[in-house]
C-alpha cells in the first residue's frame, strides 16, 4: 500500500499502479458522524478540486465528500450502495468512496501527510 494523504475535510487518499487515486474518509470522520445508513457516490465524470463528490448520511447528520483535487471520477465503490456501514466498519478498506484520476497527478504531494494530519486532529481536540 502507498503512504496515504489527507485533506483537511478529513478524507484520505492512495495513490494506485495505475496512476489513479483511491478516495474515501478518514476514520476520525466517519466516528464523528456516526453509523453511516446512506451513500450517495458520485458520477463518472470531471468535478472541480473542492467540488462536492458525494454524500454521506449518518445517523447523526449529513456530510459532503469533497473532490480533494481536480479530475475524473473512474470508479465508485457499488457496494456502499448496499452495505453503507462499510463506512464506519472499515473506512480505510472497503468502505471507500471512489477513484479518480487527477488531472495533476504531482498535485497529490501538495496534500497533507499522515503526520501533518496527525497534527491536525491533535489541534482540533
């Protein structure tokens, strides 16, 4: 597995083989949010970097996945369609969200890594 990125809304990101990029959500996030009972994926299209990609709905609340940079969504995990609770019981396995590929592949760096991210959580405790 490739080191991981995040962003500050709290999704992570792997980079693949095949140069695309594996989205989902951060296991800080979908503890904030609760037990996931809906997803909505995005479409197999091109979204804007900040661009909203997805839903998630919880128990709790609503939340937007943002597209952490811009590109073209590939694929999107179907199986959150039937089992959304893949979220909450592996977010960084099959509970993730979509692939896509970036337009700016070098812009991955840009994001945060895992200590930078562990940086963040601490500031926000």
């Amino acid at each position: 597995m490739s080191e991981l990125r995040f962003t500050e809304d709290h999704e992570w990101l792997r980079a693949e083989a095949d140069g695309s990029v594996t989205v989902g959500i951060t296991a800080y996030a979908q503890q904030a949010l609760g037990d996931v009972v809906y997803v909505q994926l995005p479409e197999l299209q091109h979204y804007d970097q900040g661009a909203e990609a997805a839903t998630v709905e919880s128990v709790k609340a609503a939340s937007g996945v943002y597209m952490p940079l811009t590109g073209e969504v590939l694929e999107v995990n179907e199986q959150l369609a039937d089992q959304p609770e893949l979220v909450n019981e592996q977010p960084l396995g099959q509970g993730w969200f979509f692939r896509f590929r970036p337009s700016d592949p070098s812009a991955l760096a840009d994001l945060l890594d895992q200590d930078a991210y562990a940086r963040l959580l601490a500031a926000t405790a």
